[in-house]
C-alpha cells in the first residue's frame, strides 16, 4: 500500500494582509494530481486543515471539493483526516456520516471513556477484502481528555505524567491494532510538539504552542525552566509511540523533518508557506510505501518493509525581505525578479541612520512598484515593513521583538499579557495564579461544547 502524509494546511490563513487562499487552491490541485499519478491508497491528513476554528465558506468549500475529488479517484481506497488544534472538533466531524460514503473518516477528538478508544482505528483493506493496514487516528488532545489535572503537581511531576498519559494511549492503541488485524502495517496520527534529543526548534516551526510546550534556550532558563513561558512543559520525546507502529504521521510543526533521527517518525510540514520563516526549505507530502519483503527493525520491534519518499510541493509564491537605505531598496524593487505564479510578498527592513528623517517610505516604495509591474496582477506586494538604525549599533524601536498576533498566542500566553497590561508594576502572575488558570481552563477544554 502507498500511503500520502500532509498536514497544516491552514485553510483561511494568510501572509499579513494577502489572502492564501490562491496558494491552497492550486496546493489542493496538485494534491488531486499526485495522488493520482503515484496510484496512492490512503491519504493522511493530520490535522490544522483549517486555520481558525470557524472557517470561511470559501475555506469549507476547497475543503469539500477537495474530498469529492478525492471520492472519484478509483485507486485512493481510504481518506483519514484529524483534528488540530486550530480546528474545531464538532465542526470538522459534523458531516462525517456523509463523508463516510465517501470513504473518509474523520476524528476531531479521542472519546471520553477509554473503552471506546477503538472508534479511533481505522481498518484498510487490501484487493484481497483482508486489512492491511490500521491508522490510528489521534487528533489534537487536551489534558483533561488524558486525565492530566494541570495543578496537581509541580512542573517536573506534571511533565512526567503528561507524557504517561501519551505513552499509555499510544500503547493502548498499539496493543488494540495488534490484537485485532496482527498482519496489518500500522500507522498511528498526532497533533503535538515532538521532539529527540538532538532535534532543535527553529523559529517557524509553529504558530502557537500545544500543551504550553517548547524547548527550552540556555539564556532562557530558570531553575530549569523558561523563564519566558510560564507553566512550561517541555516537548514530548518521540518515546511516548513505542515500538508498535510501522509509520508516525505527526502535525502542528510546521518545518518537514524527521523526529530524532527516526525515518519512520515525522513531521510533513506545511505545504503552502505563510511566513517568511516557513519558505525554507521546500515545502514537502510524504510518500510512505509498505511492501511484503523482508522484514525491518526499524524501532526495536520486526515491522513491514517501510520506504519513505518525501514529494516536494510547487511554490507558487515567494516570500522575500529585502533590506538596505530606501534609495538601495527602490533599485531592488526594480529589478526584482520571482518565480512564482502569484505576486511576491515582500517584507522591506529599511536601514537608517539614528538621527535620520525619512519620512513616508511606503508610499514612495509601492510608487517604484506600479511603474515596474504595471499590472496590478503580477505586482509584487509590501506586507511587512520596519526601520533597523544603523551607524550607532543600537537598533530603532521598531526592531525590538514584535507581539504576536492574537490568533498566534497560546492560552497562558494571552493569560500572562492580559495580566502585565492590567498590572504593568507586576512581575508576572506567579505559578499559584497560572495553575488556578490552568485549571480552570482544563475545565473548560474538557466539556463537550454545548456545555460551555
């Protein structure tokens, strides 16, 4: 069986002010295409299809047309998609009666009891009737759905149950998959941070945290922890999957790569890039073979012979920045030159001297613009700008580190700025005031929402 991995699409997004939804048009296009050419049987979607959790009609819609096109491919026998944590649960498994008509089973969340954890398996059979192949479709899951009480214990306990819990349910799931179908080749989905020992985070892995977790930085630490996140839990060590599953298919990092040095553990990455962090490098699907040849050790236990193939994705519009004085950048506006089918987003650093005046930049910049691309179509667009002073070696204002988009925070994060603005004399809320937080929004998370 051949087997797509794709995830973080983040239908709705967009690159500052330019609508992505050009981009993901022709992405899910070409998707169509190469399940087609490579005959794939299943495609894995593992979670962040859509960017906010009430997607626009136009999102739902390339969405769905995309699923109906999936429907009429004769060799895709199974379509498997799950939650993140940017999409709604309810709202993506409203239509999956309907769906399943079309061969596409979704999960937006793990049942509430344990025993009904094999809603969660999704058998595959082969031409022969017989299954050969169960994913284990886990989305995006919170604390209070593993039983994790984020206040019942310090930061070192709370991170070692938190990853207990994880480790359980993948066991669990893997010891279910086995005793039901032990022949099958065994995938298991998530939507959380990973990462191994030697693995660092780069900027543009994500947009937000999951689970307040990140790797911590030297000059970050504190007692050891960061002294930047509040009620930190570091990442989860690709150790919580055992050894039953064949392939790992994981979303929410944005950046294509293997977990620790596993082929068989990875993140497809976003496909269409929305920040000048996530063009590099190139965008990427990943194929995953499974063949009856001889058997490899791949995580300590005997497993189907696996070949992985990551597929680059077309860029169909480049993110730049450019920087130099204004006169610098208006020759580079000039002369720019892109590849892309749609109109380069551009972000422009100007360099200043400390006491220098330089008025509406902007406007002059867009000026050198409409008179080098005259039609409006093709004109490369400025969605980004900030002066860097130069010649005194202190950076301007403008170059201190930017807050976030709202839609970018985490939970803790929105909790600690909301409470610096209302207590700006404060030295930050204190672990007593972040865990009744926590608790309260463990709470919440954890009622089905019509309960809200």
């Amino acid at each position: 069986m051949r087997v797509l991995h794709t995830s973080d699409w983040h239908l709705g997004t967009s690159i500052e002010q330019v609508d992505c939804g050009p981009e993901h048009a022709r992405f899910l296009d070409w998707l169509i295409d190469t399940i087609r050419e490579r005959e794939i049987d299943v495609l894995v979607v593992s979670g962040d299809i859509f960017h906010y959790q009430n997607p626009g009609s136009q999102d739902e819609k390339l969405y769905y047309d995309f699923l109906v096109e999936c429907a009429r491919i004769d060799t895709l026998r199974k379509v498997v998609v799950v939650a993140g944590n940017h999409d709604s649960p309810s709202g993506l498994e409203a239509p999956a009666a309907v769906l399943s008509a079309l061969d596409v089973t979704v999960v937006g969340r793990i049942p509430r009891d344990r025993e009904d954890w094999d809603e969660c398996l999704v058998p595959i059979e082969g031409e022969s009737g017989e299954v050969e192949m169960v994913v284990a479709a886990v989305p995006y899951v919170r604390e209070a759905q593993l039983g994790v009480r984020t206040q019942d214990d310090g930061e070192r306990g709370l991170r070692e149950r938190y990853r207990q819990a994880f480790a359980d349910l993948y066991g669990d799931l893997a010891k279910r998959a086995a005793d039901k179908w032990p022949d099958a080749a065994k995938i298991a989905t998530g939507h959380l941070t990973v990462y191994g020992e030697d693995d660092e985070a780069r900027e543009g892995d994500f947009h937000t945290g999951i689970h307040r977790t990140s790797r911590p930085r030297p000059d970050d630490m504190r007692d050891g922890f960061e002294a930047r996140d509040i009620g930190a839990i570091q990442a989860m060590d690709p150790g919580i999957f055992g050894a039953g599953w064949d392939y790992v298919a994981l979303g929410h990092i944005h950046r294509p790569m293997p977990v620790g040095g596993a082929r068989h553990i990875r993140y497809s990455g976003t496909p269409v890039p929305t920040t000048k962090e996530e063009d590099t490098p190139r965008r990427q699907v990943v194929e995953i073979g499974f063949g009856s040849g001889q058997q490899l050790d791949l995580t300590g236990a005997g497993q189907a012979e696996l070949t992985v193939d990551p597929v680059t994705v077309p860029r169909w519009r480049d993110i730049l920045e450019l920087r130099g004085t204004v006169e610098r950048l208006k020759e580079k506006l000039r002369n720019l030159s892109t590849d892309g089918e749609l109109p380069a987003a551009v972000y422009v650093i100007v360099e200043v001297e400390s006491d220098e005046f330089i008025g509406n930049y902007l406007s002059a910049l867009n000026e050198v613009l409409a008179e080098a691309f005259p039609d409006a179509d093709e004109r490369p667009i400025i969605v980004g700008n900030r002066e860097e002073s130069i010649g005194d070696g202190r950076a301007s204002e403008d170059d201190e580190r930017e807050v976030p988009p709202f839609e970018e925070m985490d939970h803790t994060e929105v909790f600690q700025r909301m409470y610096e603005k209302k207590n700006p004399d404060a030295d930050g809320p204190g672990d007593r005031l972040v865990d009744a937080f926590h608790e309260i929004l463990a709470d919440y998370q954890g009622r089905d929402e019509g309960e809200r």
